[in-house]
C-alpha cells in the first residue's frame, strides 16, 4: 500500500544582507507613521537573495507626517525610478512597509502596492518573458513597536493569488562571491519617422519599436563567455573555488531576422538614430549560476540600458518643448543630442554589486551622488563612483548623412531635471539651456 | 564578372555562407542621381562592415566561430588558421552520427554525391572592447522615403583538399565583397524612381571544368525577362545555346538539403549502370522527380500509372526552368483533354486510363511542348530501337513515356551496344505504391535497368517522346 504524502507548495527563501536589518531598524526608530520602500536583489529559482532596501523618498510638500496611508501613485514612480538604476541581476523584488496598523489591513495595502510596482516595471520591459522567469515577487510588513516581521509573497501573473509565507534570514556577505558578466555593445539603430509627424512622442515610439527588434535579435543572437560558446546548462563558477570573485566578459554575435516584414521603401517625414556604445553588465548570484541565466540577464541589461537613456533624453526633449511653446524657435532639420553615460555605485563598500545612475553632459558628479541618495539612500562620495566605463558622448561635425553643406557645428546638450521633477509636474523644471544648435541645412 | 572555380566538381568542399545583411537608408530625393548615390554610400558601409573585425562567421551545426578579419581567429581555440580546410568537417554534429550505427553498413553500397557542403552563417558582433563614447541620438525632419530591406547574402567557395582555413577564408570573403558589388549593380539597374528590387543570389553549376558560379537576379523579375542577360553569360562562358543553364529553375540544389516538397530527384543517379561490351549509356539530362502511385493523396492505384508518367515529365520541363506551371493533378491532366476535345466532360474526374496520344496532347496544351510518338507493334521489337533511344537521349534528353500492354512506364536512359546489339533499358516504374524511400526503390528496382523480356513481347507499344525547345 502506498502512502500519499500530500504536502502544499512550499513557501520562497529569501536570504537577506544583514546591512537591510540596520536599514529597517533605523527607519523603525524614525516613528514617522507608515514607511514605505523598494526590497531590491535577484531572484532564482530556488531562493531568492535581498541586497539591499531603500525607502520611497519624501515628498517635499508633505515634510510633516507622512499620513497613516502610502501614497500609491508616488511609490510606483520612485519603483519606476529605481529600477532604472539597477544594472542586470538586480530587480526591485518586493516592497516594504513599516507600520504598526492593522496587520490585515497592511497586507491588502501591501499587496495592492506590490503588484502595480511589479505591473509598471514589466510593461517597461521591451523584451519578452521567458519560461523560467520566477513571477513571486515580497512584501515585507515589519511593526516598529513590536519589531516583528511579516514576510509573504504573492504571484503578480496571477491577478487572484493568495499570500504565501516565506522565509526572511538574514546573513553577512550575501553578495559578496557574486559574479559579474558585462560587454561593450556596439548600438546602431535607424529609424523612419512617419510622414507629418516627427516630434518627440513619434520618436518614442518608433524607437521601441526598433528596440523591440533588437532586443529580439539579441535574444536569438549567439553569445560567448570569455571568448567561448558554452553550453546553456553549464555552470559559470563550476570548477572553481567558492566565494572567490568571478568576473567575465561576454561577446554576442547578432544578425538581422530574414524575414523582411515591413515594405521596402516608405514614405517618411524624416529619420532618427542612435549611434554609439554602451557598457553593460549583469550580476549573477553564486549559488551555481548557469550561462543561460547570464545570457539572459545580460541580454537584458543591454536593452533596458538603452532603452532608459533614450527615455531620459525624450522625456528632457519633451519638457523642454513644453517650456519653449511660447517662443517662436524654428525647426531644425538636423539635431543631435547626447544620450547619458553610465555610472556605477557600489551598494556598500566592499561588495561587488553595484547599482548605476545616467549623467548627461551638463551634469557633474555631484548630481548623480545627490539622486543616489534620492532614490536607493546611498551615501556615496564622488570617489567612490565608477566613471571609467564610459566616456561621455561627444558630437562630432558629420555622422555619415551624406549632405552638402554644414553652417555652424555645435551640440545640443539638454540640462537634467532631476528624476522626480522630470515625473512630477509639482516639481520646478530646469529648463533646457540649448547652447547652439546643430544645423545641416540644404543648399 | 563572375566568380569561378575551375576544378573537378565532385572533389573537395564547398562553403556556403548565407546571411542577412541589413539594408537601410533615408533616400533625400527623387532626383535619381542622388538616389543611386545614396544607395552607393549605404553599400559602401556595408563593404566595411563585412571587412571589419565585427563581421563573424559561424559554422552551422558546430560550435566553430571565425573572425575572418582579425587574422583568420577563430573559437575553439583547436582551429587554427594554417589547419586543413576539410577538418572543419570533424566539428560538425550531422544526423549521420546519431544513428551511425544502424545506417552505415547499407549506405555504403550506394554512391554518395561526392561534394560536401560546408554551411555558414554570416553575422555581426554586436560586442566590441572598450574604452566606448556613450550614444548620440541624431534627428533628422525631412520629407523624403525611408528604404529598409535585408540583402539575402548567399556565397560559395569550392575548395580543394589542400586548402588551407586561411586561405578558404581569405576567398570567402572576396566571394562576398563580390556579391555585394553585384548587388548593387542589380539594385542600380533595375531601380524606378523609388521602387526598388532585391537582388537575389542563385548558384548554377555548368558542365566542367567551370564548376558552380553565382548569379545575382532581380526578384520578381520573371525568367522571360532576362533572357539577354543569359545571352550573355551564354557568351561568356563559352555555352551552347540550346541548353537553359542559367534559368532560376535550374539551379544548383545543394546535397543533403530536402527538397521542400518532398518527392525524390533523380532516383537513378545512385544506380551502378550496365557495362555491355562495346556498350554505352544514354541518360536523361538535367532534373526530374519521381511521381509515383498514391502521391498527393491521390489513389490512383490501378489506373493512374500513364498520368504519373506524365507528370514525372512535366516536372522535368518544371525544373529545367522551361516552364513555370506547377506539375498538373490527374483532373488537370483530364481538363485539359477534354479542352482539346479529346475527350468528353465526363471524362473529368474518372478513372480512365490514358496513353501516349493522350500524353502528347496534354504536354501541347498545358506546356506547349511537342513530342514524337514511336510506335513499336510487338514488344520484341523495342530491342531493336538502341539507335533511336540513344538518339533521343543525347539530343533531347527529355524522360520518354512507354505505354503498351496494360501498362505504362517512364525510360530514363538506354544502355546499349552498336556491335553486339544488347540493350538495357532504366525504366521509372509509376506502380510503386510506398513512401520517398530511396532505398527501396532502387533496391526493389522500381527505379532500375530492366533487360529486353521487360516488355511484354507480343503487346504494341507506343512511345511518346517529348522534344525539349531549344531555348535558353
């Protein structure tokens, strides 16, 4: 006779840097009403792993008490935020919530949190999901009074999923055996604009568009590690020892799709595009990662990190069109701007996991210390920032266009608003300071 | 100028790079001049991008990568450049080595074809080293035609067993500069205003020494439209003019790659033919395939058999470019009697045999080709027709269909002594009733070289013997 072991599904592991334990105690410590904030780290299949913990910035008009209730749309916009700040590997996994309301109260608010973070964040994405994707994302309900810690997750693919209990441990040096793969990527994207509508929103989306295809070019494109093609089931750390840092770098060959789905020759009302290159990296956890995850979180880096720059500098172009409606500016048949470099943060001083910020030309590192700060509670020096990965965008008089004459050449660079102000129309804009324009005219 | 290779065909190895190659441009004008510059500038960067260290070659079915321009570099490090180009095989995972074991003994009593292929795939990195400028995103408000296509690069290669990677690599990557000028030639030429036409590579193999040589054509634009064009290559490689080489029908079907519609080619080439003394073996010429009882869920079984031999015959014309129409169903076939008042309406869609009258009139009325009826009035007699076969075989070179007691065959070729007088006959026999096997079909001889008792001795037999236009 057989003996059925019916046992339910069990609940996720999540292993938690004890730097997050500080974090959430101090902020107990506050007694500031409801704290609310973003758990941020990478999940696998069998466990997933906590890195670090920032809380949803302060709104400037609401200094005093925050109010019992979390501002919903406001947590959203700083996930928005945040998530274009982590390289590959790491994610916003779950929120937080520091409160000593009701229980069950907090866990519908938590709930109705987590899955609008985890809905904005993935209706960004231009690529695909894949299979072995984990869709569990956390919420962490800690009472300040009573310091105890609620810790549940829920399914955001399923609208109707129940609260799961999972495990929260912390331990010390969660990250710090993780590896790196990262590469230097070549982007050379051409577009056409439609006929009579060339401004900035048309830009947007037919640069996703294009996105889109290279991101599913990438997807279907070979990539070498250290110079190898490896199996997608092969481990990257196997065969080395444990805990020892690994870092590799990644090659991907790409080729166009065959099949030519759209018509040779279209009308157009212009063209746009993107040339130059980007850095792109990806964390892996050490719990034996295989080079298929590293592919895809890569893969995926690559494209977000383009994707956010092309973002940011629209999201400028169209503020400063809001700005200047009134002045009479004439049209230019060719500009060309600069899209942000990339800099890197560690999350703490002597692990290898960094999170990234984007510095346009006019900024200073100032700037990127000061959003680090906003948006993932960072307290970094400029020394401690990472500039040497890529050098910032410099325009040049020709970029291949074969017309005949050139009047003046100097670049347009737009000044950064900060994030927040960029979302919020509350916020006081910085206006676009344009030096000169780059003219190309027609003889 | 077309790229060569004068060497014995069934030798050595050939590497076939195929790729898309993106083709975008923003064209300013309608001013043609301008136009056909920026088409040039648009190639020109293509050229660089093929000649870059970014352009990368992978092996299909293998685990080897080539940089062809970063000296000849390559992944796994095992392969070096000085290595035997024929190595390359070792590293590629066929289906053959998966059941090795079960298939090797039986195949190989049958000839192989000699030439092996070498598939590649053109690509690009992506990735390149550092130190990077970050992007500049350029606008650029014109009114004016965006052009965004992908050239479908395909080049060859034959090289010989001493050829080195180096220098099958170094030859490669002439063969696609070349295409690419080719190309654009193409593109130049047949440009109207903004309405452009892919240029299409095709390979064609013409009779030794000259070996395969690439064509770039027009797509879309029809057979009948390029006929100067074929003239000249005609003239220039030093053809006769009564044989379509150069038609997109005819060309060279690389081996081991299906056909997609799955009906078997030239059966007959893995037969060892007859040594008769003094004798000499007359084949059909060019491509046919094999039609066949029960294809295409058609059960004809029992009645079908003249019908299948006339399409193993319309599908010859098919494949040497002579024709566009698709091989004609029985019912087509019926129709078309019945069109030429053969026949009466009710005839469509029966079960009634046909014979080579029939045959004749319905290669007339669906591909305009004529045909010779031989009439033989005993069976025994056909022993005396080697002269006239033989004949047949060398000027026409078309499939001849037999028919004659209750049944009808198609001959592929005639082996015969002018001395002695023996005869042997390779005769496609349309009963059979089973799958795409070729195996059993030239084992169990239903493609095969039947002697003179084949045929029913007292029966007559009619012969129709479809004549091939002289056209290129």
């Amino acid at each position: 006779m057989f003996l059925l072991l019916l046992s339910g599904s069990m609940g996720r592991s999540y292993i938690v840097e004890d730097a997050v334990e500080g974090y959430l105690s101090k902020l107990c410590e506050l007694q500031a009403g409801s704290i609310t904030g973003l758990l941020i780290g990478q999940s696998s299949t069998q466990r997933d792993f906590v890195v670090t913990a920032t809380r949803t910035p302060q709104k400037e008009e609401s200094a005093a008490a925050a109010g019992n209730s979390p501002d919903k749309e406001w947590v959203i916009e700083h996930a928005r935020q945040v998530s274009r700040m982590l390289p590959g590997g790491l994610s916003v996994l779950g929120v937080f919530i520091i409160t000593d309301a009701d229980s069950k109260d907090t866990l519908t608010t938590v709930r109705q949190l987590v899955f609008a973070v985890e809905n904005l964040i993935s209706s960004e994405h231009l690529w695909n999901p894949a299979d072995d994707d984990v869709t569990d994302c956390v919420t962490l309900h800690v009472n300040p009074k009573t310091r105890k810690t609620f810790c549940r997750t829920f399914d955001v693919k399923d609208p109707k999923s129940m609260a799961k209990p999972a495990d929260w441990k912390y331990q010390s040096g969660v990250c710090s055996s993780w590896s790196m793969v990262s590469c230097c990527i070549n982007v050379n994207m051409l577009v056409p604009l439609p006929d009579n509508r060339t401004g900035t929103e048309n830009m947007d989306t037919s640069l996703k568009e294009e996105l889109k295809v290279w991101a599913h070019q990438l997807e279907s494109g070979v990539c070498l590690i250290d110079g190898k093609k490896l199996a997608e089931d092969t481990e990257l750390t196997g065969g080395q020892k444990r805990n020892v840092r690994q870092t590799y770098t990644a090659q991907i060959l790409i080729t166009p799709d065959d099949q030519r789905l759209t018509d040779v020759v279209q009308r157009c009302g212009g063209s746009v595009s993107v040339r130059g290159a980007i850095h792109s990296r990806a964390y892996l956890h050490s719990n034996k990662p295989k080079v298929k995850l590293a592919e895809k979180l890569l893969k995926r880096d690559v494209v977000s990190t383009v994707a956010t720059r092309v973002q940011m500098l629209l999201e400028e172009l169209l503020t400063s069109e809001e700005e200047s409606k009134g002045s009479s500016r004439v049209k230019q048949q060719t500009e060309q701007f600069c899209l942000p470099r990339r800099i890197f943060c560690p999350v703490k001083a002597s692990g290898p996991v960094c999170v990234c910020d984007y510095e346009f030309s006019d900024e200073g590192l100032s700037e990127v210390t000061d959003r680090l700060k906003e948006m993932l509670d960072i307290d970094a020096g400029e020394e401690d920032l990472d500039t040497r990965q890529e050098t910032p965008a410099e325009i040049t008089e020709r970029d291949g266009a074969a017309v005949p004459a050139v009047e003046t050449v100097e670049a347009l660079e737009p000044k950064r608003n900060n994030y927040i102000g960029v979302a919020m129309a509350s916020a006081v804009a910085l206006l676009a300071t344009a030096a000169s324009m780059l003219y190309l005219s027609d003889v | 100028m077309v790229v060569t290779v004068s060497q014995s065909f069934d030798t050595g190895t050939i590497l076939r790079v195929r790729g898309p190659l993106e083709f975008k441009c923003q064209l300013d004008r309608t001013d043609a001049l301008l136009i056909h510059k920026c088409i040039s500038t648009t190639f020109e960067m293509l050229h660089s991008q093929v000649k870059s260290e970014s352009c990368v070659l992978t092996i299909c079915d293998s685990p080897v990568i080539i940089w062809p321009n970063r000296g000849v570099y390559a992944t796994p490090e095992e392969i070096s450049p000085n290595m035997l180009c024929e190595d390359i095989h070792q590293w590629i995972q066929t289906d053959e080595q998966e059941s090795a074991g079960k298939r090797s003994a039986k195949k190989k009593s049958k000839k192989s074809s000699a030439v092996s292929v070498i598939n590649l795939r053109l690509m690009m990195e992506a990735t390149k080293t550092g130190p990077l400028s970050a992007p500049i995103l350029s606008k650029t408000v014109q009114k004016s035609h965006f052009l965004s296509t992908t050239l479908p690069i395909d080049c060859v290669v034959h090289t010989t067993c001493n050829d080195t990677i180096k220098d099958a690599f170094e030859r490669l990557l002439e063969a696609l500069t070349h295409q690419l000028c080719e190309m654009e030639k193409v593109i130049l030429q047949h440009m109207k205003g903004t309405t452009l036409l892919i240029p299409e590579p095709l390979h064609f193999l013409l009779p030794e020494p000259k070996g395969l040589v690439t064509m770039v054509y027009p797509a879309g634009v029809p057979d009948s439209q390029l006929e100067a064009q074929r003239k000249e290559l005609h003239q220039q490689f030093d053809l006769p003019n009564d044989w379509p080489y150069f038609r997109r029908a005819a060309a060279y079907h690389f081996p081991n790659e299906p056909y997609k519609d799955g009906y078997l080619r030239n059966p007959h080439l893995v037969l060892t033919h007859p040594s008769l003394d003094n004798g000499k073996v007359y084949l059909v010429q060019g491509i046919y395939s094999y039609r066949h009882y029960m294809q295409d869920h058609m059960d004809d079984n029992g009645w079908g058999c003249a019908y299948r031999s006339l399409q193993t015959i319309c599908s010859w014309f098919q494949q040497q470019g002579y024709v566009e129409r698709a091989v004609p169903t029985h019912k087509e076939i019926q129709q078309a009697l019945v069109d030429v008042g053969d026949k009466q309406a009710s005839f469509v869609g029966s079960r009634q045999w046909i014979g080579s009258i029939e045959v004749q009139a319905v290669l007339n009325q669906l591909l305009g080709v004529t045909s010779k009826i031989m009439f033989v009035s005993q069976g025994s007699d056909l022993a005396s027709k080697g002269r006239e076969l033989a004949n047949h075989f060398l000027t026409e070179g078309t499939p001849i269909m037999i028919g004659g007691g209750v049944l009808a065959h198609t001959i592929l070729g005639v082996a015969w002594s002018e001395t002695t007088g023996q005869i042997r006959y390779l005769i496609l026999d349309p009963h059979y009733t089973g799958a795409e096997d070729l195996q059993v079909i030239t084992d169990k001889g239903w493609c095969g070289w039947k002697g003179p008792d084949f045929w029913d001795q007292t029966a007559y037999y009619n012969l129709c013997l479809p004549q091939r236009p002289k056209v290129i």
